[in-house]
C-alpha cells in the first residue's frame, strides 16, 4: 500500500489498543522501544497495573504475576472497577474516570518532595526534567488536592506513593485502560517520566511496560501497519522515507502519513476514499460510533473483506469475501509485548480456497503489476523483512541482522527471541541497559504530561460514565469464541455494569433488562448491580453482534473522541445515563439452528450458544399481534409432534415440536411470570429420545422433581457451581487440586487458578 500504490492508507488494530503508547515511546525514547521483558514481572518487588486486567487479558502472565506475589511481590492496582486483578491487590486505587495523568503526576511531585528520585541517572540520561518540574508546580500537588480530584481515599493514595518510593524494583504495567483515551499519550508519558526521573528503567525487575491488548500488536506495528509510519520503525521524514524506498524499489513510497482509522472511516463517509479492503478485523463492531461506520461501509461503492469467518457484521457490506487463514491455520511470525519473535507454525492445513494473508496481498501486487511480491514462502518473506531492518542502521534498536541469513531450515527451526538481534544470532532481553536511548543525543526526554478532563463532561442529561472493555471468556467481536459454548456460560448475555446506587436512582433491578443511552445512540442489555463498579460509573463488555445480540452493541453508544497525537479512541468515557426497559412480554426459544431477530419487529434479541442447541432470548413491548408474528416467524419450517399449551389469562404460550423422538425445539412466552429454567431445556436437547415424563414436563414448563441450586458458576467449561465445591472443601478437600477431584474439574497448576473458568 505504502511502496507501491503510494498511499499512507492503511492502519492495524494497533489504532484502537497501542497507539497512544507508541506516541508515548517516540516521545520519550525516540521509537516505539517496549524496554522491559517478562522476567521483569518474576523480578519486581513492586507491579503497577494502570489500565490493565491482567487476570483476564493476559492470565498466563498473571499467573507468574501470583506466583511472585505469594513469594511478596506487592499488587497496585489502578482502574475505576474492582476488577478480579484488583479483587487481590494488596492496594486498588479506584480513581475518578481519566484522572490518570494527575495521579501519576502527583506521584512524580511527591517523589520529588521526598527526594526520592536519581539526580545522578536524570543528569546522565535524561532531558526535560526541569520542564516537567515547572509544570507540576502549576497546581496544587500535595495529595489532598490528588486524592480529592482522583476521587480516592487520601490514606490509599499515600500508601501508594509510599509503595512506589520504598521499592526500587518497579515495573508499571499499562494497557487499554491507559491508551483508550483523549488523553492517552500524556497518561503514557506521565507513567515513563516517574520511572525516568527514578531510573527505574533497563534494569532487572524495573521498567514501565506497555502490555499489548492483542498477540501480534507489536509485529504489526513494526512493520509498518499504522499509517503514520514506515515499515522498520522509520517515519515519514525525507531520509527515511527515502531509505524505504530504496531497499523496496519502490521510488512511488508514500511521502506523508496516511489517515488513522476513525479519520479513515469518516473519509469513506464522505466519499474521498471509495474504496477499502478490510483484513482480519470487524470494524463495523469494533470501531467507535460503530454506526456511521456503517453507514460509511454502506455508502462504499467497493469494500473487500478477507476473515476465517464468513458471516460476520462486517461481512454483510463486502462486494467482495477473500477467505484467509484461522490461527491455526498460520505459518509464520509474531512479535509479543516483550519483543519476543516466535515462531507460528500451522497446526491444520488451509481448507478450500483460504489462503494465508501475505499470499493474498502478494497475489493482488501481481495482478496489478507491481515486481517484487514473488515470494516463495513465508520464510522468503520474513528474510525480506529482517534486512530491512538492518538496511543502512546504525542507530535504530528494531534491527533483526542476525536472522537476515537463515534458510529455510534455519526458519523452519528459528527459536523464540528479542530484538534487537545481533549478528550472531543473540537476542536482548532489555533495552536502554547503558541508559542510551534512540534519540538524536542518545537521552531520554522527559515531557510534561498536564490533566485534563474527559473530552466530552457528565451533564444532567447524561450524568454517568460509560466504560467498555473485555470479558474473561471472550475474545474481540465473538467471531470465533462466540462458537464455542463453553466460552458463553461466564457472561451468556450483553450486560451493564452500575453501582446500587446509580440503579436505585434510576429504578433499576438487578438482572432486568435496562437502555442504557448517549448522545450517539442507545443499547438494551441486563443490569449487574455490583459495588464493583465506581458510583457514578457503566461498564459494557464490547464483543456483541448483530449475530448474537443486536441491542447489545456498545460501541455504537461511543464517541468518536481521539486523541490529538496519537489518534486512538476514547472507549473508556462516555458520558450515558440508563432507563428501565419495561418489556410487556419475553419469549425463549431454543433450536438446534441458530436464528437472527426476525425481521420488521421491535424485539431484544439475544443469542447464546448450547452444547446441543441454540438459545434465544426475547422481548418485547408490543401487543398480542406482535407476539403472534414473532411466534409464526420463530415457528416456520418447523417439522415434528406438536406439543402446546396456551393460557390466555397469563399470556403464556409453550410450544414443543419433537422430531424422530428428539426434541427439534422449544417456544415458550409470558405477559407474566418467570420462563423455565434454561439449563434444563438445553440439556433435553442432549438426549437421545425425549420420554413421556420430560414431554409432560415441557407443557408445566419446569423439570421433574426438586429443583438443583448449584450456586454461581466456577468453573464454566465443565458447570461446577460454588455449592459443589463447598460440599467438597466440607467433605475435606484442603486444596485446589483436592476440590478439583471431588468436583470432577481435575488438576490445577498453579494459584491463578482458583480464578480462573475451569
């Protein structure tokens, strides 16, 4: 795109996860240069988490992370929601939304009132201390006045900066909950100014970290995805630009910075870009203010889509479908949050006509007749990439000059490693060791990082922040683990997060369907009533589709707000405010099809995966028409025995049809009262012949005998509820892997999990 087509046009994921961190790194260390490793995190007396949900997002990591902290690591945690991270931190800052900068900040000034900075590294290493003096000194930092506008507790917030003071060894993880603002590079820059002035940095066990969201984030920024830079860590500058151009052959290299994502999408809203290929993500879910995305992807006179799926949001606007490769499909490189290059190596062949990703853009090159894109292989392809990196370098860290010669043996066999590579083949696992950095006089620059408030305020209107983020279980837009039931049970159904308080306010029971709103549209989902949650403050997780759950979609309720530099969005506030739905009528229906929302009715429509069916939740505030079109939508092409019952008094309706002595499905709906249990009805659909008593037991809607309480689920995959194992831990299981005999959920590694889903 950029070589030879000439445009700067193209931009990764990277947008929405890492950007505001990579224009933190520029700043600071003169390239986007993660300095730490993992070992770091083995290593450290002391772990930050701003942001960052490590138990969930990355629990192999976390799992090391408790194993460190059995042996005393201490746990900071900062972020709005109690989170399971924050569950077993020895501290959790809860802090007012996009307060970070001030945080970090007054932890700087309070450092330097106490003399616990190193004016000996600082002199040696870095530039801009004075600057970012001056500007702490423009308001009040003493930690009343941090506290108060954090919204936390003065004695946590001084018990953190005693923390951060007394343990040298500190490295300071930051991720989503960080980068995903308006303000996101100054939130990047106040957290390496507090490790640069202590020069807690390329040193075992101390350094800050930006914690990639995604497995390849960083292999896609340095080769150049993001479309403000070249591929190599290099820029848009006349040298570089010039450099790349030369090694590609390629004299057409864009000569300025491309659009960043939500600029991108705005531009095909307009028509100044009328067309666009979309690889390997679903923007028309995940971006913000997701619905003019789609609009703009409806306007397109041409948009391409290649994915491991083929039914997808994003999908469903494609004039043209390329089928690529699923992960274990792949053969070829990745690069983690350490620099670590792996191997990926293809578990199943590519089935039909997929084909691997860098084949596909090479065929295209071809076709248009552009030289250079004959690859033989991946392997041809990773030796192409690793010269480039040492092509005319004689300064930049992102130099691979060590793997420019292997074969394809030597690929086939290539071991995981950091780089920078040498030339003999040795990886690094820390950068800035000797306090060089990639700046023009080898220092780092600090820079002043100042608050301010979210982009856009609370208002009477609008008087909560709404927050979005992941889920345990699940993995982007549920293209993939949204066919797995298992990964389901842990949050089958979109929800919202609020504090009691904010639900009494508004009238709001737990588990009830509620609108939650925003000056960008409006959402349905059920309410978690949590203390949790920060009052004042929504959570929506943001893996919903129109597949699974159309009214579930949060990132149609958020704001387009980017930050100025570095261009990624503000998922973490929104302003909202929340309303009870007040459905007339619900329904269930569960088939062993998976099925939309019927078309033309005003439906919350929700989709949950079963082991043996579909499930699918309904309602509605409509009449009896309403309910009767829904019914004979849902029932259409149903073949089998019809079993029913109708009372009209409470408007419920239940409706059976067994086919070959299987049940085929079920339909039940009420004006009033509770729809069956739903673990029973899916596990009918298990059975190799529905008998007389579960036929009977459809028509009362309940299941034969005594009703079974297992408790809140634990263990998702295999269904162990907390009852089982308390019966277990009285019946004298005295560890996890003791409960996980009794229970049937059998060994576990590791204290991590007895967090974990099973």
């Amino acid at each position: 795109m950029k070589g030879f087509i000439g445009s700067g046009n193209i931009d990764t994921n990277s947008r929405l996860c890492m950007a505001s961190a990579v224009a933190a790194h520029k700043q600071a260390f003169g390239a986007d240069l993660v300095p730490g490793c993992y070992e770091d995190l083995d290593l450290a007396d002391l772990v930050v988490f701003s942001g960052h949900n490590a138990a969930w997002t990355h629990p192999v990591l976390f799992r090391r992370m408790e194993d460190a902290k059995a042996r005393g690591q201490k746990h900071v945690v900062i972020d709005p929601r109690r989170t399971d991270t924050a569950q077993g931190a020895d501290l959790h800052l809860a802090i007012a939304p996009q307060s970070d900068v001030r945080l970090w900040n007054g932890l700087l000034a309070d450092l330097i009132g106490r003399g616990a900075i190193d004016r000996d590294y600082i002199a040696a290493h870095v530039n801009g201390f004075d600057a970012v003096e001056a500007a702490l000194a423009e308001s009040d930092q003493s930690p009343a006045a941090v506290a108060a506008d954090c919204g936390v507790p003065l004695a946590d917030l001084l018990t953190f900066f005693d923390l951060f003071a007394g343990n040298p060894k500190t490295v300071s993880l930051f991720s989503m909950g960080a980068n995903q603002s308006a303000q996101g590079v100054a939130k990047g820059l106040s957290i390496l100014n507090a490790h640069l002035a202590t020069g807690r940095i390329g040193k075992p066990g101390a350094c800050p970290f930006s914690i990639t969201g995604q497995p390849n984030a960083m292999g896609g920024r340095e080769t150049g995805g993001m479309a403000n830079t070249l591929a190599g860590h290099m820029d848009f500058d006349p040298a570089e630009r010039d450099r790349v151009a030369r090694f590609w052959g390629a004299p057409d290299t864009a000569r300025k910075p491309g659009l960043k994502a939500v600029d991108m999408f705005e531009a095909v809203h307009d028509g100044r870009i009328k067309a666009i290929w979309v690889m390997a993500t679903n923007p028309a879910v995940s971006m913000p203010d997701a619905g003019r995305v789609r609009e703009a992807l409806a306007k397109c006179p041409f948009v391409v889509v290649s994915d491991c799926i083929a039914d997808t949001d994003t999908t469903s606007f494609a004039h043209v479908k390329l089928p690529a490769l699923a992960w274990g499909e792949k053969d070829g490189t990745v690069t983690n949050s350490e620099r670590r290059i792996s191997r990926q190596r293809a578990l199943f062949a590519a089935p039909g006509q997929a084909r691997a990703d860098w084949r596909i853009i090479a065929d295209v090159a071809r076709a248009m007749g552009f030289d250079g894109f004959g690859w033989a292989s991946q392997a041809s392809v990773f030796r192409e990439w690793a010269r480039l990196t040492a092509y005319e370098n004689d300064e930049r860290l992102l130099n691979l000059a060590g793997l420019t010669g292997l074969g394809s043996d030597g690929y086939a066999e290539l071991r995981p490693v950091q780089w920078p590579v040498g030339p003999d083949g040795q990886g690094t696992p820390r950068l800035f060791v000797d306090g060089r950095f990639q700046t023009p006089d080898g220092r780092a620059r600090m820079v002043p990082a100042r608050p301010k408030g979210p982009a856009d305020a609370v208002s009477d209107a609008y008087p909560l922040s709404l927050n979005t983020g992941r889920l345990r279980d699940q993995w982007h837009t549920m293209t993939r683990t949204g066919l797995a039931a298992d990964l389901c049970r842990h949050a089958p159904e979109p929800f919202v997060e609020m504090h009691p308080a904010d639900a009494q306010a508004a009238g709001i029971n737990d588990g009830a369907l509620t609108r939650v709103l925003t000056v960008r549209g409006e959402a349905v989902v059920l309410a978690r009533l949590t203390d949790r949650q920060r009052p004042g403050g929504l959570f929506m997780p943001m893996h919903w589709t129109d597949a699974f759950a159309p009214s579930g979609r949060s990132n149609a309720l958020i704001a387009p707000n980017i930050d100025p530099t570095s261009g990624q969005p503000e998922f973490k506030h929104t302003p909202a405010r929340v309303r009870p739905y007040r459905e007339t009528w619900k329904g269930l229906f569960l088939s062993r099809d998976s099925h939309r929302a019927p078309a033309g009715q005003d439906l919350i429509w929700r989709r949950i995966p079963q082991d043996a069916c579909q499930q699918h939740e309904f309602a509605g505030r409509g009449d009896a028409a309403q309910r009767d079109a829904v019914r004979k939508v849902l029932s259409k092409g149903l073949i089998g025995d019809l079993v029913a019952y109708e009372d009209a008094g409470s408007g419920a309706r239940r409706e059976a049809w067994v086919r070959d002595g299987k049940l085929a499905a079920v339909l039940f709906m009420t004006t009033s009262g509770q729809l069956p249990a739903r673990d029973w009805l899916a596990q009918l659909f298990a059975a190799p012949m529905l008998d007389v008593q579960a036929r009977a037991a459809l028509l009362f809607a309940r299941p034969p005998g005594a009703p079974v309480d297992k408790g809140p689920t634990v263990c998702a995959c295999l269904k162990v509820g907390a009852k089982a194992i308390a019966v277990a831990i009285s019946a004298g299981a005295v560890d996890a892997d003791a409960v996980g005999a009794a229970t049937g959920r059998g060994p576990i590694a590791g204290p991590a999990a007895r967090r974990s889903s099973g």
